[in-house]
C-alpha cells in the first residue's frame, strides 16, 4: 500500500523510505534544494548559533540519508529524475562544507560584537 505525495495536485506516490516526509522523490528533491538554499543564506557568515549549526548538519545528514535510501530501493526513475536526485546530493554536500568554512571564518575562542 502507498500513500500519495502530500504536494498540492500532485498524483506522486510516496516511496517507502519518504514515508515520514509524505513527498514523492521529485518534491522531496524540491524540499530538501529550497531548505538548502535557505539555510545556505543563513550560514553565509559564519556568525550561526553551533546549536542551529548542529541542527543544519543532522538536517543535511537525515535527508541525504532518505533520499539515498529512497533512490536505491529499486523505484525505476527515468534518468531525468536520477539526474536530479544527483543534483540535490551535490546540494547537500555543498551546503556541509559550506557550513564548515564558515565557521572556519570567525576565529574559536572570539565571542564577537
Ligand atoms: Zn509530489
């Protein structure tokens, strides 16, 4: 039994692995680059609280982990499809490093102000 994508008008079905987003791959793949893209603004200067950093990496760590999970459980996406589920990996794995340089940039030990 499947359950259909959460998505306004969309008739996706919700593979196994996305059951806790109620997505279809196509807009979880959406989600996870619009949340990336937000939380890439917010952490562009290095100043983000570590606990909101700690939330960013668990959120890039879990989704990157569903999608992949998601993607190999034997779905027959059309190639489109797996280009884009490359592409948000890319995303993902940008926006961690990303977040490791900007915390690179504010000196340990400096409380700022
Ligand atoms: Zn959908």
């Amino acid at each position: 039994m499947t359950t259909a994508c959460s998505e306004h008008g969309c008739k996706g079905q919700v593979p196994p692995a996305l059951e806790a987003a109620h997505l279809c791959i196509l807009h979880f793949t959406l989600q996870i680059e619009k949340a990336s893209a937000e939380m890439r603004r917010e952490t562009v200067y290095g100043k983000t609280p570590h606990a909101r950093q700690v939330e960013i990496i668990h959120y890039i760590a879990e989704h990157g982990e569903m999608l992949a999970r998601a993607s190999t459980s034997g779905l027959h996406l059309p190639d489109e499809m797996k280009a884009r589920i490359l592409n948000t990996f890319l995303t993902l794995i940008n926006l961690r490093e990303n977040l490791d340089r900007a915390a690179l940039r504010q000196p340990i030990g400096r409380t700022g102000g």
